[in-house]
C-alpha cells in the first residue's frame, strides 16, 4: 500500500477495489461503454500508462495492469493467463489489474478460445513478455543508477541493487523502460521459482460475477439500441417464401420487419462460417419484450429449400458442398447409419493382417454405440451488439475467436478490418458454438439496413434449434481372441451425420498387433460443429466402453488389461503416427487406481466404472461410484486424475476438471436433440433436459499428475472418458451394457 | 402501456411499459440492472431468479403487473457491498465458471437460507434443482451454501 503515497483519487480507488473486492485484486473491463463497478472506471484511473510488450502496462505509481489476450467463456484465462505474464514480470500478484485485452492479433497474438489451446498456445509468449519487460525495466534502472544490469534484483514489483543500497519500484523506471526496445532474448524463471504459477489464485471476475455486473454480452447495450430477432424456419431444409408482418407492425415499439441474405449468392464460406439459414427474417424494435410478442404475430409461408451447393473456401483453392435439401427425421437417421455402416467405408489405418485374424480367431465380438445430435445450451443465449455505420463499424459480443469472424464481417460490410472494431465481452458459456460467426454477421447487417445501434437477440429457443450441433455418431467395435483369450484385433467403423467421428491413430492403435480402423459419411443439412472435444467425446464413450467388455471377456481388471495394453504400446509399438505418449497414459490410471482406492474392499458397495481418454494434447481417467438412490442409479462420487503438464491455477483447474465431470454426466445420461420432418424436437429445457443439483455428484476427487511438462489442454480432455466411465458404472449396477445415448433413456423405461 | 410503481431494492421507480412485460425484461430493458440473466424465458432454468418479498421466483414468467406492492430484490441489490454470506462463500470456494448463471444460484440459495438455515444436501439440491448451470458448478454450489450457512449461524 506504501507505493500509493499520493493522488486523492487514486485512494478513493483503492478503497473501492477493496470494499468491491473484499481485500482481493479487481479487475477491469477493457469495454469503455460499461460501466463497470458504477464507481470505478478504467479511466478514473491515475496517472499515465507505460506500455511495455503490448501485454503490460505500468503507471509511475506502480500500479501494473496485465491484459488477458484471450476470449473468456469459463475457462477462466482472464486469470491464469495473466499470471503467466506476472511470473515472469516479477510482481505481486495481488497489486496487478486485469483487464480484458482489445481485439488486436499483432499486439496480443490468435486470440482464440478453443481447442483446449489458450494456456497452451500462450505459454510460451506471455512468459516471454513477462521476462522481457522486467528485462526493460532493470536496463532503465542500471542506466538511471549507473550500475552494471546483472547486479540489480526484483521482487514484487520492485528492484533493487545491493552493492550501493539503492531500490525502487517498477513504475518508477516504467517511462523509460517504456522506450527501450524489447529485448530478442530474454532468461525465463526455473519452473521450481514459480511463486504466482502453480499457485492457487481467485477468478479476477469473481466479484462482479456474484454482484451482478454487466460483464456479458448480452449486458452490453448503448443509448438508442434497437433489439432484432430473427424468426428463423420451423425445420432444417425449408426456408421462407413470403411472410405478412402487417399484425406485427401495428404492435407497439415495432420499427420494422424485413428479409435479408445472411450472405449473397456464391459467396465463398470460411470453414468457421457456418450458416443455417441463409434468408433471415428480422424483426426490429424498441425493447426485447415487444420484438418477443411481435414476432409470434408474423404470419409466415415456408417453402422447402431443396438441394443446395455451399461454396468453401479450402487449401488449394475452394470446392463446392452439396448440402440435401430433404426434411430429416431421426427415425429415418437410424436406418440410413445402419445402411451406411453395412457399405464399405473408407480407410483410415491398418495394421498386420486383420481380416485374416477375425477370420481364424477363436471368438469375436462386436458391439455399436449410438450418440445423439446435441444442442450446446451455453446458459448465456446467443446474441451480439453491431453499430455499423458507412464508414466503420462497432461489433461488441460473446465470441470464442474474434479474429475469425472479422475478415468474415470485413468482406460481407464490404468495410476494411481495421474499420471494424471487434470488441470481446465475457461469454456465459461457449463449449465451441461461440466459434461460428453466424451471430455476428446477422447483427452486423441488420444494424447496416436499419442504420443504427442493434442488438440482436436470439431466445432459448432460437439458441436450440439453430442447428451446429455436436453431430449424431454411431461406431461398430470388434475385438477377436484366440483359444487362449489373447487379445489379437482389434476393427472400428465409425461413421456420423454428417461427420466421421474415428480418430485412427489414438489408443488402442498402437497396442494390437492387427488393427483396422474405417469410417463414413451421410451428408446432412443439419448444421453441427465443435462441441466440447469434437469427436473425442463420443470415441472415449464408445471406445472406452468396449474396452471394458473386452477386458471382461479376457477375465481381467479394467485397469490392468489397459495398463497391459499400454505397456506392449510403449515397449514395441505397432504401427506408426500413434498420437499418444503411453507412460503418460499409463500414469493417469495408475493414478485414478491409487486415489479412487479401486482395489479397497471399502469400495465394494459402489458400483464402480473406470475410464481414461488422451485428447489435445492431455490424459485424463476417472473412476465413477454408483449407487441406488430412489430406486434410480446415481452417480455419488467421482475421482478424477489429469496429466496437463504444469498446472497454472490449481484450484481453478480442478474446479474445471469438475465441471467436464459434471457436464459429461449430464450428457452422457440426458443429452439429446431429435428431428421430425426436419423439425428439432427439444426447443427448450421443458423437454432437453439438462443435469440438475439433485443428480449432481456429491464428492468430485481431482488430481493433476505433477510435472514440470509444458502445460497442454485442460477443458475438453476429462470430458470425453467420464461418458464411458458411467456406462461402465451403470453395468455394474444394472446388469446390463448401455450402448444407447441418452443412457437415462433405458433405465427410465425400466423404472 | 401502463405507469407502474416499483419497489426495485430498496428504491421505489416508476417504469411505463405493457403491464404484461416480464419483470425480467423491466429490469434489464428498462431499470437497466443487467445482473438478473435471461436463459430460458419459461421458467426452466433459474438464470432469472429474484426475490419478491423475500422468496425466490422466476421473473422471466412474472408480469409486472402482478408485482403490486410486494419488494423485488435483484443480485444487485442483496448486499450493498457484495458481502452477504452467500457472495463471500462463492468467492472463497471460487464457485463461478462462466458465471452467467451464479447470480440466479445466488438467489436461490439466498432464499432458500432464509426459509431454512441448517439446509441438508437433500433440502440444498431440491431448492437449487430448478437453477442449470451447463459447467458443471454444481459441487462447489452445494459446498458454498454450507460454508454461508455456517457463517451466517456464526453472526
Ligand atoms: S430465464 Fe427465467 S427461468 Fe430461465
Ligand atoms: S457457471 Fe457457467 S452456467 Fe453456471
């Protein structure tokens, strides 16, 4: 507190920040039109800011501020990749502000949330950041106090030179350092000195989170905004062909009802470009009640859309998508999977003589796993703020990857990027849905054609039948034993609607001698995309699932016989490109063995499922504990264990390890979109259901294997391996393998 | 349309709006307190939650009209420094993920506390099974009302 000696404002800015933030750090928006805490502005703030590396900005007062680079959407980067930068930086991690970082890829890198990929892809360049600016402020002080640089110390923000006793604080040389080239090279820190990484530190946003301020997108809103709804058709494959809005205009705040492209004729589409409906109806009024009402009043014809041609833009040039135009139901999805999966497919790796032994072996057995269409449902609806004027353009929401969508908005506006200030806000959620830049284009030229501020709205409704969606994935698994009950190959054909969800060269590849690996496709136009590790969560369901039945077959624990499996991976691979390291693998469910007490008696009262999966980059395994509870099985308990390499926030990574748990229970046992003549049948939580407080685990156990492995993926990989772990729990308690997402489904028909 | 009085913690205002409005809508359209999250629209998912004379309800499915003279308490206005019990058991516990549905949680439980100050698991997870929260918060949720609980006892 010594460092803020003077400036009266600057007290009544601390005192603000500690009653708002209870003694913890505070954060800022880095988005001037919110108006934050109501008393503190990022403005207010004293004095004049010195930028050093774009990350860090430093006032001579010693007040640092760390901008966070990344979108965040749960995840909770706005605080752990700050920390990375304030490691390096040396400061006290207490006096550091954070703020959201402005949309600029050449200050501050992809900006990109998804993937499992922000720690990982920033790592390295907020370390350097961090190291370099402290590198820039040591030079200003060695020249100030005409001392040799390597003599100078740090510590918390300030620096220090032994020899002549003299010290002072960052900001004290931030001016000059300001000025000083940034450094090629810099030293890092010794992962063992790490006193801000590896240790728990409070979401930045937790405060304003539990006080209610405006940190979403759909908080965002400036004088004179008007709301837009866009009436979108009842089914995948129609789209409007004429529409009578006169009952709609004589409702009260209405401004206006129109049709427009989402993108013209022949426009070339970017692989994040995904659009649903191209002819967007669109209503526009005054507040979000009235569009709501007026909406219902719309009196529209729909015609069917028929068989269309999507034009991509791919490496080497683009190529044209035909896209049916047929009304799909689920029925008629089943029996086209069941036909496709009976047709050669295509193939994806081979190893040995497979053929030859399912021919020769001694028994075989087959199994196919079904997943439905999934619907995201991030809490926060989709919606985006567009201000679009001739000449430039203000887009303020909820996206994963601003620097996606901008060349996107820059041609549709016909507006040159940097005349598009992209803004990022906070997103309530995202699990890959907030990657597609549909919303924002749809804002941006409803705000162009009524040429003023817009904030478009989509309702749960809308948010739910909009398609891209995780797409319905269906795989047959073999696996053929000798007289001995050896394991001697392995086959999986996989194919989806409208995606082969088969990763070829992952587990079990790799570790059986004869391997085949196929897979297919039946286009669709039901629109999908990433969903919390795409494919990958419906793989380790499947995969993870049949490994247990095969391990049953050979009469062996489910933990060893993978252990087993993984050691001849290691010790003599078969084939080449396996994706996974097998002692890091191994490790995890030697790990979840240990802590889940898998061979303890105790435990005999569960009924027990185990589990593991490698994706981006990260191992994860749980071990799930069923029991009975009101005759139903129950999920009571699980224990996690995950190998991400350096944990950055502990706390907040095992608060992210229990979501997946969560969320993948809920999914695993509920989560289901279905169609009828292209209709999606589940519009809101009244019939997709989602998991509630009352079939929620009781105790979530997380442990991270500790290394010092430059940190990989945390957010999707522990939630593909906790499906199967359930089913494998479910079969111990109800005597019967699930195959069949939802798996809610079965036992509810029994009950 | 229709001058309505409300009483919006603590202060009394005056909105003019279609007396069938949701009082979800008034309160971010209108009063501009933003913190009362829309998810569903239909009562589902708790996002909405507020507190009218005290108890929990669902304001995306309460016109304002039946509001009369009964106080609405948004997330806003449950403490004035963000220090009830509730808020500092979610900072301590580090509850929030993406956060948008915490405030509605938040308020659930607030009420819940007030009818019940001992609550068990069971009488936590039957008054919070109506508040979704799609990442998963729902351990440290329940941890957090116990740890508020306990506080509260203690004052
Ligand atoms: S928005 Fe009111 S309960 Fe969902
Ligand atoms: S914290 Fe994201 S929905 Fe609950």
């Amino acid at each position: 507190m010594e460092n803020f000696k003077t400036n009266n404002s600057r007290r009544a800015f601390l005192k603000s920040s500690l009653l708002a933030g209870g003694g913890l750090m505070i954060s800022f928006s880095g988005l001037a039109k919110f108006s934050l805490d109501g008393k503190i502005n990022a403005a207010d703030l004293p004095g004049e800011w010195y930028e050093l590396t774009g990350y860090i900005k430093i006032t001579q007062d010693n007040i640092i501020k760390i901008f966070n680079p990344n979108p965040e959407f749960g995840q909770n980067v706005m605080t752990s990749l700050p920390m990375i930068v304030a490691e390096e930086l040396d400061v006290d991690w207490k006096k550091v502000v954070v703020e959201m970082g402005p949309h600029d890829n050449v200050k501050l890198g992809p900006q990109f949330t998804g993937g499992s990929n922000s720690v990982r892809m920033y790592w390295k360049p907020l370390r350097d950041a961090g190291a370099a600016a402290r590198n820039m402020i040591i030079t200003a002080a060695a020249q100030t106090w005409n001392v040799p640089a390597e003599e100078i110390t740090t510590k918390a923000g300030m620096l220090y030179h032994e020899k002549t006793g003299k010290s002072g604080t960052y900001g004290e040389f931030a001016s000059k350092a300001s000025a000083i080239p940034i450094p090629k090279e810099v030293k890092l820190k010794d992962v063992k000195d790490f006193n801000v990484v590896r240790h728990s530190q409070k979401n930045v946003e937790g405060v304003k989170i539990v006080t209610g301020k405006p940190l979403f997108g759909l908080d965002y809103t400036q004088e004179g905004t008007l709301i837009a709804m866009i009436e979108h058709p009842p089914a995948f494959g129609m789209k409007v062909k004429s529409f009578d809005a006169a009952e709609t205009l004589k409702m009260p705040g209405i401004k206006d009802v129109f049709t427009l492209k989402l993108y013209e004729d022949g426009y070339e589409q970017a692989g994040f470009d995904t659009r649903t409906f191209n002819d967007l109806l669109v209503v526009v009024g005054a507040t979000t009640w009235e569009v709501m009402n007026a909406r219902k009043k719309l009196k529209v014809t729909w015609e069917p859309k028929g068989d269309t041609k999507d034009k991509m833009a791919g490496r080497g040039g683009s190529r044209e998508v035909l896209v049916p135009g047929a009304l799909e139901s689920t029925a008629t999805h089943f029996a086209k999977m069941k036909e496709y999966a009976a047709k050669p497919a295509q193939l994806l790796r081979k190893d040995g003589d497979p053929e030859t032994a399912f021919k020769n072996a001694a028994k075989v057995i087959e199994r196919t796993y079904n997943a439905p269409f999934l619907a995201h449902n991030c809490m926060e609806p989709m919606n985006c703020f567009a201000h679009v004027a001739d000449d430039k353009a203000l887009i303020v929401g909820p996206h994963q990857a601003a620097s996606w969508i901008e060349p996107t908005l820059s041609k549709v506006l016909n507006l040159p990027a940097d005349k598009i200030d992209m803004q990022i806000t906070r997103m309530g959620g995202g699990f890959g849905l907030r990657a597609y830049g549909h919303t924002f284009v749809e804002a941006a030229i409803i705000s162009k054609k009524v040429k003023a501020p817009v904030k478009l709205m989509y309702t749960r409704e809308d948010d739910m039948t909009y398609g891209i969606y995780r797409p319905m994935y269906t795989a047959t698994y073999r696996a053929a034993f000798d007289a001995n009950k050896n394991l001697i190959a392995f086959h999986v054909k996989g194919g989806g609607i409208p995606e082969n969800p088969i990763h070829a060269n992952r587990f079990p590849a790799g570790a059986v001698d004869n391997y085949l690996a196929e897979g297919w496709e039946i286009p669709s136009n039901i629109t999908i995309g990433a969903f919390r590790a795409p494919r990958s969560n419906f793989n380790a369901a499947a995969e993870q699932s049949f490994l247990d039945e095969v391990a049953e077959v050979m009469g062996k624990d489910p933990i060893e016989f993978r252990l087993e499996l993984l050691k001849r991976a290691k010790e003599n691979p078969v084939g080449k490109n396996n994706e996974y390291d097998a002692d890091r693998y191994a490790e995890v469910l030697r790990l979840v063995k240990e802590k889940s007490g898998w061979s303890d008696a105790a435990n005999k009262q569960y009924s027990r499922g185990v589990a593991a999966y490698f994706c981006h980059n990260s191992y994860a395994a749980h071990v799930v504990d069923v029991v009975k509870k009101d005759g139903q099985p129950f999920v009571e308990r699980v224990t996690s264990v995950v190998d991400c390499g350096i944990v950055i926030n502990p706390d907040a990574a095992t608060n992210m390890v229990q979501g997946a748990v969560v969320d993948g229970i809920g999914n695993a046992l509920y989560g289901e979109q279905t169609f009828k003549e292209g209709v999606p049948e589940k519009n809101n939580f009244t019939r997709y259901r989602m998991i509630r407080h009352r079939e929620a685990p009781k105790k979530i156990d997380v442990h991270f294997v500790q290394n010092d492995i430059n940190p990989t993926g945390l957010g999707e990989p522990p939630f593909p391996p906790i499906f199967a772990a359930v089913a494998n729990a479910l079969y111990k308690s109800e005597k019967k393998r699930f195959y069949n997402q939802p798996f809610s489904a079965e036992f509810q028909k029994k009950a | 349309m229709a001058a309505i009085n409300l009483n919006v913690n603590g202060k009394t205002v005056t909105v003019d709006v279609d007396p069938a409005t949701p009082v979800l809508w008034v309160l971010r359209d209108h009063l501009n307190l933003v913190g009362t999250k829309f998810g569903c629209g239909m009562a589902q998912c708790g996002a909405c939650t507020i507190h009218l004379n005290g108890n929990a309800v669902r304001s995306c499915t309460l016109p304002v009209s039946a509001v009369k003279n009964n106080a609405i308490v948004t997330i806003e206005g449950i403490s004035e420094t963000g220090d009830h019990p509730l808020q500092q058991a979610w900072e301590e516990l580090d509850v929030s993920q993406c956060g948008y549905c915490q405030a509605g949680q938040i308020m659930s439980a607030a009420s819940l506390l007030k009818r019940n100050p001992k609550p068990t698991d069971k009488d936590i997870d039957n008054a919070m099974s109506g508040n979704i929260c799609r990442c998963g918060t729902h351990v440290r949720i329940r941890k957090a009302i116990h740890l508020a609980a306990k506080t509260q006892s203690k004052k």
